[in-house]
C-alpha cells in the first residue's frame, strides 16, 4: 500500500452561510498518517510524479487531476452527490435546491468531471427532524464510510439511481442562491424525510 501527496492548494476563502463539510485544513497531515498505518508516503510535486505500479488508486481530498494522469490508472473517487444527476461542486446544497435525493457515488475517475464508472450510489437518509447541520454531517460521514469501505462496494456494487436524471456539473453556490436554498430546506425534509 502506497500513499501519494500532492501538494496542498489551499483553497481562496468565500463567504457562506452554511459550512457542509468539516473545515479540512484542521486536520491530520497525511504523512503522520501514513506513519501511523505503516504505509509508504511518497510526496509529489504533481500529479505526474503518480507511477502505475498500483492495481487501484483511491483519491482523497485532491483537485482535477490531469488527463495524463488518469490515463491507464483505476481511481476510485466518492462523489458527495449522486450522480449523474449531482456533479461538480456544492452538490450537498445543490441536491436541496434542486430538490433531488441526497446521496454519495463511489466512481472511478475518467477525464470528464464526475462522469467515469459508477461503482455503488448510498443515498443519504433524510429524517423528518432533520436540520442542515444534522443531515450534511451524517452525509460527509456516509462519505468517509463508503471511501473506507470500498472493496466491499466493488465485491457487491449497489446503486438504485441508475434512471435518475442526469445533471450538468455545478460550480460553487453563491450566497444569493444558498440563502434560497437554506429557505427551502423544510420543503425538501418534507418530501425526501
């Protein structure tokens, strides 16, 4: 088992009014982690520096890597979105605007954003008690349970969505759109709940 680590880019700081992922810069460096497991740790300087000499890429937290480097490898990614309906960025409040099921798309990465081989789609359950805190921290955790579980999604692929519409990729919300989106969440725990 390897690690690769590109390097970090953080990420230009926006203003929102609902944080649905944990903030990833508090957090453990992958080095220690890596040291901790007992897994090799190779830092890179791109994505190029990634050799072919793994069976299976799982990617953790990185950008758009490059078409040369998907090229000829499989890289398995967990979408936080269902998709084809739910692709690019903000899909968590995307999928409540757009009043579509919430869920998490185990994939294997191709050169178009979000679009390679479904491998297993979890949907997200909604609660009828649900707040946007309660429901986006149960849906990143589905998130991290279903990169930890992988192998098991390629031994017994799941995915009831393979009729749901499909969507264009989306960038990040802006705030004019997410104070819609936060007005609407009662409306989507009614139907989705």
């Amino acid at each position: 088992m390897k690690m690769y680590a590109l390097p970090f880019v953080p990420r230009k700081e926006r203003v929102v009014l609902f944080h649905h992922r944990p903030n990833q810069t508090i957090s453990i460096a992958p080095e220690v982690l890596a040291e901790k497991h007992n897994i090799d740790f190779i830092k890179c300087e791109s994505d190029l520096d990634i050799d072919d000499s793994c069976d299976i890429y799982l990617i953790l937290g990185a950008g758009i890597l490059s078409e040369k480097c998907v090229e000829n490898k499989k890289i398995i990614n967990a979408h936080p979105g269902i998709i084809p309906a739910c692709r690019g960025l903000d899909s968590f409040k995307w999928a409540i605007y757009n009043n579509i099921p919430i869920g998490n798309t185990l994939h294997y990465i191709d050169k178009n954003v979000d679009s390679g081989e479904i491998i297993s789609v979890i949907p997200t359950t909604v609660y009828k008690t649900d707040s946007l805190e309660t429901l986006s921290r149960r849906h990143y955790e589905n998130e991290i349970k279903m990169l930890s579980d992988f192998q098991a999604y390629l031994k017994r692929p799941v995915n009831n969505y393979s009729d749901i519409q499909p969507g264009e990729p989306t960038m990040r919300m802006s705030t004019e759109v997410e104070t819609k989106m936060v007005r609407m969440f009662d409306e989507y725990v009614e139907k989705w709940g």
